[in-house]
C-alpha cells in the first residue's frame, strides 16, 4: 500500500506502465471536441424527467445555456457514451470495517456497468490517501485493491479527494473525469478546507459523485459530512446518494454508471472572454419538452487554463 503523494513522486523516476491489454482507441475525434479551444467551456448534463428518469432524447435547439444571465450559443452538442477516466475513493477509516466488503462489491458493480474503455484507479484513506491501483481496466487488479482492507485511523476526505484530483488531471488520457466517493463519517483530519476543495473541483471539470453511509444517531457530525459531500455534488453537477442502509450500495453504483454514460455533452464560448478571475453562475434550461431538470456545474472560475500538472503532487 503506497501513500498517494509518495506514488507521485515515484511516477516521476520510474514512469507509468499499464500492465493490462490496452483499450480499444475511441473515434478520432474523441480527444478534441471537447476543447478545440482552450476558453471552451465544457459542461456534462444530465436530464431527468419529473420522476427523475433520465431523458437522452432532447434536440440542440431545446437547450439553453446561460451564463450570468446572459444565453451562450452553443458551439458543442453530443449525447454519446464516450469512455471516462474514472477514480474510485473509499473510506478505509476504523468505521469502516464491517461495510468494506459491501462496499467493494459495489464499486465493481459500478466499473462492470461503466464504458468497457473507461479507465479506473482506486484510492482507500484514512489518515493518508493511498493509491492501491493505478489507472487499469483490468478488473482483477480493481478487486485485489478493494480487497486491501486495513481500517483503522480518521478520515482526510477533503485530502484525497485533492490528491485523487492531481491525479486525475496528470495521468487521466479522457477528456471527462469523474470521482466517486465512498465514506461513512465527517472528515476529521484533513489539511484542505471544504471551500478550497470545492473551488479546486469546480476548476478541475471533475464530477464528484458521492455514497454517504452517515451514522443518523451523529447527527451533528451527519450533517457536516452531508453538507461536505453536497456541495462537491452540486458544484460539480454530480449527484450524493445517503443510503439507509447498506444493502442499498449496490443498487446505486449501476445508476451512477447509467447515468455518466447517458449525459449530453455541451460547450461554449463564453460572449464575456474576459479572464478576470471572477466566477461565472452557469444555468442550464430545456424548453418545450415539459417538466425537466438539468443537472451540471453550477459556473466556473474565468481564470487562464493551468498547464497540465502544475498544480499536481508529481511536480512536488
């Protein structure tokens, strides 16, 4: 087992091998729709009818992207299954003994349900983040690093999911990156505040998906994992799922699956190009099709892109 931020530095003298069969290659111009400008903004969209169904047959004409306000046409419009790069973050803390075999059921429930070229890493914390695989498709690998169970020590979401986001940004070879996170208490030891990280989120384009298996008898330290796992949801455009009991894990992992691979994919140049370092509230409306809801980031930061890994432990 291997702390995360000590894998990166190995990264840089040893380099990184995948030790699986390699993926089929995604259509040619998978890797540059979506930021054939680097000011594009790029957003993933998920569409529910009033029962929460996901609706995957709605025109470019229906959609409408405000950005302060102000209706941004639209330059990308997709609703494909497109291959992810994908990280997996599970609470190993003393809490989570008795849950970690469920959960780990669950987590290859989700992979087996997810695009067969998608590509996947797995992170246990507790005290520390470690990377016990890196990226694979390789299902074995997946299950011999959830079987790693060593619970014990606090809970430094907040730090993993940071590092899971570095991580991400300098290994992922997908342009969309998703995080789902599994834990069952409130971040007690992290170094990174909840708003650092939502902000750090918000500007990597990660959907942060979370299951909260929060003990209601804590109800004050319910609340604050719950508000923590919300606002990375919200911020990002994904979903936090609380589970009243655990034999419902495995039930949401395939709806994760389901819906990241049935999302509208939509882009645009902003009309206001100036990179002031404001943040821009984004607003997505479907018109005409009824009672819908559009869930995606809720703005983004007007900032200049970063070069990729700059802000990354490998570079540390």
């Amino acid at each position: 087992m291997r702390r995360l931020n000590s894998f990166f530095g190995l990264l840089l003298l040893t380099g990184f091998l995948h030790a699986q069969e390699p993926p089929k290659p995604p259509a040619a111009d998978d890797d540059v729709i979506f930021k054939a400008d680097t000011n594009m903004v790029v957003l993933q969209a998920t569409v529910l009818d009033k029962s929460g169904k996901l609706v995957t047959n709605i025109p470019q004409s229906a959609f409408h992207v405000m950005e302060n306000g102000v209706e941004q046409p639209l330059k990308i419009f997709r609703r494909e299954d497109v291959p992810v790069s994908m990280g997996i973050i599970i609470d190993n803390s003393g809490s989570m003994r008795d849950k970690r075999a469920k959960v780990a059921a669950a987590a290859l429930a989700l992979v087996k349900a997810s695009n067969p070229q998608d590509e996947v890493f797995i992170v246990n914390f507790n005290d520390d983040a470690f990377l016990d695989c890196p990226f694979t498709n390789d299902i074995k690998k997946m299950e011999e690093a959830l079987d790693k169970i060593d619970s014990k020590g606090g809970t430094a979401m907040r730090d993993a999911i940071s590092m899971s986001i570095d991580y991400l940004k300098d290994k992922g070879k997908k342009d969309k990156k998703v995080l789902l996170v599994v834990t069952d208490g409130n971040d007690n030891t992290s170094n990174m505040s909840l708003e650092q990280l939502v902000r750090k989120a918000t500007q990597s384009e990660t959907l942060i998906y979370s299951i909260g298996l929060l003990n209601e008898e804590e109800k004050r330290e319910a609340v604050k994992a719950k508000r923590a796992l919300k606002a990375l949801a919200e911020s990002s455009g994904a979903m936090d799922y609380y589970p009243k009991d655990l034999t419902e894990v495995d039930k949401i992992t395939p709806q994760v699956a389901h819906e990241i691979r049935n999302q509208y994919i939509l882009g645009y140049l902003p009309l206001n190009a100036n990179l002031d370092g404001t943040f821009r509230k984004i607003n997505v409306q479907v018109k005409g099709y009824g009672n819908i809801t559009v869930r995606t980031r809720n703005g983004y930061y007007a900032t200049p892109a970063p070069l990729k890994g700059s802000n990354s432990l490998v570079n540390k």
